[in-house]
C-alpha cells in the first residue's frame, strides 16, 4: 500500500485480479523501484481507469491533469511532499518558477485546478506565479473563484530565451496547457526548462503510441505477478487518413472494430464473460472527451449520420481528427448512488497522492464518461484506517485502492517510455494486433 | 508549508518568530533542499519542541522514534510516501530489511510503535522482519497488541558477517535501538548496511555534539531569515567526569548552571521576558528523560538529596551518568486540557510525517514532560483544510504548524551533521558559550 489506503466504490469481495497484485506488493514496488531508475518519471499524471471486476485497466493517461481542485483536501499534504519531490530533480537550485496554464478564463473548475496546483507548488516552498498566453491578458488580473481560492493571471514575457512575467524570473517552466492547438512562438527554443516537455503535448503526442508503451509495461508486469496480460491492458490498434465528415477511412476503421471485437471475444469466453464485446473509437491526439464513440459492431462505422460523424471530426478548440485510437471498450462496474463511475487516479513526481471517481448520471456501463453532465466525487481515505485504535485488524483489511495505484503507475510509466522515443525520435506508428 | 497543516495546541494570534518563519518559506525550503544535496539526512528522528511564544527550539533529538503508534493513523500515507524515498536510497535493490528493536517485550506501548514501523515499511513495499536482541527470543514470538495489531519477534541469526532471522537475508538492518548498552557482538562488523549507522547510537553519540551541531545550523538559519538565533536555539555547555552519587564534579555544573542564567537573564532582559530563567541538567547521553532536573540556581547542586543524587547518577538500563549537558530551559507556554504539553515532531526523511503532544497533568511549564505519568495526543489536521470548499479562504490561513517543522528539520540537519562528523572522527567536547 505504498498507496493511500483510499475507500473505492466497488464494495464487494476483492476481486482475483485485485488480490493478485495485493498479495504480490513487495515484488511490485521492488519493480517499480527498478524502473524508476532506469527511466524518467513524469513530472504529474492523470490516468482514467475502468474496473470491469474481471479486468482493471487504463483508458487515457493526461500528462497535464486538470483536476486538482477534485482531489479531497485532505490529500493535500501527500501533494506537496511528492511536489517536494518532484521539484527536487527539475530545479534543485530554484526557488521560483512559472506556470502556464490552459487559455481558459471562464471555466472556473479548470481555474481552481490552477489554484489548487499553485497553493501545492506553494506548499512545496516555491515562488509560482502563473503566465497566461492568453493574448487579451495585458496585465495582472485576478479572478475569484467560487471555491474561496483566487488567482491572478499575468502577461507573459520573453526576454531573449527567458519567459517569464513581471519581475519575475523563473528557473523553469510547468505547463498545464496541453498544447492541442500547436506549440506557440513563445514557447519554442526557451533556455529554460520546460516541464512536462513540449513534445508530452498533444501537438505532437498520439493515444496509440503511449498504449504501444504499456503494451511493453503490461507485458512484463503480467509476468512478473504471473498473469494473462490482457486482465490490465485493453487491446488497440490506430487507423490514419481519416476524415469522418468526407466518410473517408471508414474501411480501416470498420474493420479494426471488427478485428478488436473479435479478439474480445475469444478472451470473453476464455473467461466466461457474459457481456457483449465493445470497442471505443477516439482520436489519437486530445483530450476532454471529444472525439469519442462506443461502437459493437465494424458496419456501424458506416450508418453514421451527420451529427455523429461531425461529432467525431473534431476535438479540443477545433483540431481536426485524423488519426484515430480504435479500443477494447472496458466495462465500468462502479457506482455511486446508481450512477456509473470510473476512477481516475492522480500522481505527481512516481507517487500517488489521491484520486477521484468521474460519475455521469446519463451513461451507460459501456460509454465515455468524460462528457458534459458528468460530476466528481473525490475518494476519501478508507474510514477504517480511522476507527479507533483497538478496532482490532485495521492492518488486515486489504487496500483496494492498491490496485488501481499500481495499474495507474503502469500507465505513468509507459508515458516515460513514451515520453523518452518521443525525444529520441524512435515512435512509429502502433502495430495492431497479432492476434 | 512543505509539513501537513496541523492544528497546535497554542490557538491565539501567530507570533512574530513564527510569522517570519511562515513569510520566508520559499527561501527557508530552497535552503534546506540545498542543505540535503550537501549532507545525508538521517532515516528517520523525532525531536521534541518547546514553544514559550518568544522562542521555539528543539530540546531532545531522538535518532531511534519510539512513538510512530502515537501519530494519527490519518498519517499513514505520508509516513508511506516518505518511507519510499528513505528506502531508495538504502537499498534501491531490495525488498527486504531487518528490524530490530528495543528489548521490550512487556512494554506494549513501544512494540506498538515497532508493529506501526514494520507497517509503514511493509506499505512502502518491503518485506520486513523482526529480529530480536533478547537472549529468550529462542523461536519466532508472536505478541498480540491491545491495539488490534500483532507482531512477531525472531531470534536472530548471523552467518558470516550477514545478520538474518530464520529463511531471511535483509540486505539492510534498520535500528529501532538506541544501543544504551553499547553495541552488541552481533551488530559488529556486519556486511549489511545497518540504518542508523551505528555510531548513531548512546554508546557513542553526545547531546552536547548533537547542540554544537545545532549551534551552527541555527546561527546560519537566524542569518537567512534575519532573527536572533537565541530565539531558536538553547545556550548550553557540558561538565565530565560527573558521579552524582559521590558528588563529583559539582562545581562545573553550578558554576556552567549559573553561567547560562546570566546569559538568559540578559535576553530576558532584551526581550521584556517577565519569567525567571531556568536550565535542564540532564545526562549527555541516553534517553527516555531519565537523568533529568530543572535548576534555577548553581547552589542547589550542591543541596541535592540521597533521592535527587541517586535519580540523576542513572538513565535507561542502570548506565551510569558521567557527563552532563546543563541547558537552557525553554517554557512551554502550550497546554491541552489545562495541562502542560509539548509538540513531538516525527521525519522520515527529509519529511515532517507527523506529531504528538507529549502531554503530563502533573508536570509545570518549566519541567521536563518525559516522564511517568505523561500522555500522547496526536496531532490532527487542521481543521480548515477539511471545511466545504466555499468556507472561502482556506489557504490564507497561516500554517502555525510550520514553524514547527521547520525548527524540528534544523535539528535532523544538525544530526545530519553531528552524524558525519561523528563518521569522521571529528567530535570534540562542546565549547562553552562565549558570552
């Protein structure tokens, strides 16, 4: 449990897979230690999860979370240490640095997201101050947030290689802007550095090459605890030249639906699941849930009306979809008050330091749930870690929130691996399935 | 606020020492980052603290914590995520360690402590036994704890120069021994790494090296943020070849008790303090506040009684006391429930995990509290970190616990230094204060 022992939704038994990596912790961390040193961990992570009781696996790892202000207050102090961490490695002679959030001014959630990361950096004994691109930001200007938090927004300014805001010279750079529209003038070629990197933007970032990286990680952890890989890790492939307003591509991506499908479909009955197989389509590159459907059968692809295929065309601030992730659809079996839920688990620096649960009233066990109408339950620490002291056997209830911190964990480090061939020029694009 | 934000006994308005602290934070924590890239923190300490409002200051620094059972269980995951960096630097290679604790084995307050440690370890991904010292542990000993909690102690078992317990090769022995009795046989020249090192131990360590060690970190730290370092930093001097039974020795006392009242006298006298000064005589080696005794004048040494001469010539298994730390007393201005009470504040690390009043009805705030008949409260977080996110301003309120951790981490890093100079042989006797 060198993750908080959090209260999930699921109430049930632990489950065989749960227990597996449960039971298997001392060898799990000991890996992980591993490969902490042989690659670099991200600076902050997000990772969606889906719990299917017989499968546990990621479905979007964001390299720039935007929910912070989600996380429980009480899981502020595991924040800053883990920040203290973090920092450590990127500016160990600093005290200051900038952050450049998302170009949004009236989404206050994402502003307390920004306020919450900032009072954390705070925390962690930093000087942030926060530098917007925004071009109508002329000068410092503060916005109250519903929350109780404020924050103040300032121009940014490029001296030479230098960014920076009024007075204000920062060692390093923390984008929470993931770079959907392109990567600006005023962020290329700074001499500082830029944390995450520019190329963990989705500017040039693609969903099938981080899952190919996990493909590799679930691989060898399967092996390492001694299961079938495929109980962590939804099977994949990517179409190209796509155009879903001009019906162009359809033929790749009908037929890797029905390929997916199939290959579910085996394991299925390999496992005597009852529930039908389903595959996610979604563009390779973004986020906020855009660009995204649930689909069971490759033909659909072609009965697409107008509306959906306009809805599948674009994501984030309009960026056309190209290049498409087709994806082993997990079932979500959570639930809060008769709601579907999926976790999604919140590290900084290799640490885990909280989560929430996303529940969407209006959708089913089989859909995104990333979508308007959706709403955040923050996990809190389990209560039993509570109760009094001779309670008796706090120390013998098994923390199942383990598990999805180790699954999560996976995903954070197939975003080094990612992260690391991305610099190094190595990504090519996913290969689909042998099987 | 790199330390939880805890809530503090002392509830009026935040004082001016603690302000200044508060208000430097982002160059105290830059300081003390580049302090741990220069020296190499301790595994884990507790320090006792005493706040009389116009000075804050370490009195105790315990290389070996007997009291993690007494830190609130909502702790647990900071413990954790602290316990894995301390783990990495040890043995990046291993799942495996071996404690070894205190020869207890009626005392069920302290194994609560050791079953809490080996949690904390276990939750941080190791796989830890217990190997005891005590010749009677002839097989694996299970104790059940009135707290629900269980642990099992082994007898150990050296092979070579590797130190085990049954089928168990740790690749690390950690301590939870303060060695009052010298270093055993079997710790000797072992292969392994053994955490604290063992020169960390009262067979070999001193307060007053611990205090000159102190001295100069508070004198840099009053520099930094512009304080008199009085205000952080108790005078003290030390007297040898002390035997209280045969009155030897005496004159050194009296005179060095009546040489730091003269200088607490005059900063009283600076500093408006209305309070008659008083000093702590305490054994300059040992713990568990045995050998202890608040003096108010030079001339009571020498009108100590059979019972008083008798109490101060022993500490913890009969060691005699033959050198003596003669300090500046620091009221404690803190109560709970009308009782006097005093912060105890638990690191891992380089990381305020945590904290305790040590808490003693019978005792005065110029007495020490580690005694019979004292109890433990633990530290909660605050509770303005918990209310509905719009209570508005949570994050304006000042930290008063920071302060805390801050003087507590200026005494791990004078282990820290105390502890590499004692690796190199560099110890001399504390020098006399100046003035």
């Amino acid at each position: 449990m060198p993750v908080p022992h959090l209260s999930t939704a699921l109430r049930g038994p632990i489950l065989d897979l749960e227990n597996r990596i449960i039971t298997a912790m001392p060898s799990i961390e000991h890996w992980l230690r591993s490969k902490w040193r042989e690659h670099t961990v991200p600076f902050y992570c997000s990772v969606d999860l889906r719990n299917s009781g017989f499968k546990l696996a990621p479905v979007d790892t964001n390299l720039f979370p935007g929910g912070f202000n989600n996380l429980n207050p009480e899981f502020m102090p595991l924040c800053v240490q883990a920040m203290m961490n973090a920092i450590e490695k990127i500016c160990p002679d600093t005290q200051s640095v900038l952050l450049v959030p998302e170009n949004h001014t009236r989404n206050t959630f994402y502003l307390q997201n920004i306020a919450t990361l900032q009072s954390i950096m705070q925390q962690a004994g930093l000087n942030v101050r926060i530098g917007s691109l925004l071009p109508e930001i002329t000068a410092a200007t503060t916005i109250d947030l519903p929350d109780g938090q404020a924050i103040t927004l300032e121009p940014l300014i490029r001296k030479n290689n230098q960014l920076g805001v009024k007075n204000f010279e920062p060692c390093a750079v923390i984008l929470n802007n993931d770079l959907s529209t392109g990567i600006p003038d005023i962020l290329q070629n700074l001499s500082q550095a830029i944390i995450p990197p520019l190329h963990a933007g989705w500017a040039t970032r693609r969903k099938s090459v981080h899952f190919s990286a996990y493909d590799q990680v679930a691989q060898e952890f399967a092996e390492l605890i001694g299961i079938d890989p495929w109980l962590i890790n939804p099977r994949f492939t990517s179409c190209g030249e796509i155009n879903f307003r001009e019906k162009q591509g359809e033929d790749c991506v009908a037929s890797a639906v029905n390929r997916i499908i199939a290959v579910i479909q085996k394991k299925y009955q390999e496992y005597g699941v009852k529930e039908d197989p389903f595959v996610i389509v979604k563009a390779d590159s973004g986020t906020y849930g855009m660009g995204i459907m649930t689909v069971k059968d490759g033909a659909d692809i072609y009965k697409l009306n107008r509306k959906q295929r306009n809805k599948m065309a674009v994501v984030k601030e309009g960026m056309q979809v190209s290049n498409v992730l087709v994806q082993e659809g997990v079932y979500t079996f959570e639930n809060i008050n008769q709601a579907v839920a999926e976790p999604v688990i919140y590290m900084i620096d290799r640490y885990v330091v909280g989560g929430f649960y996303r529940v969407h009233t209006g959708r089913g066990i089989d859909e995104n749930l990333n979508a308007p109408g959706m709403h955040f339950v923050p996990l809190a620490f389990e209560a039993s870690c509570l109760l009094p002291k001779n309670s008796a056997q706090t120390h013998s209830i098994p923390n199942r929130f383990y598990a999805y911190g180790v699954v999560a964990r996976l995903a954070l480090l197939a975003a080094a691996l990612e992260l690391e061939q991305e610099q190094a020029g190595l990504n090519t694009p996913a290969p689909l399935p042998a099987d």
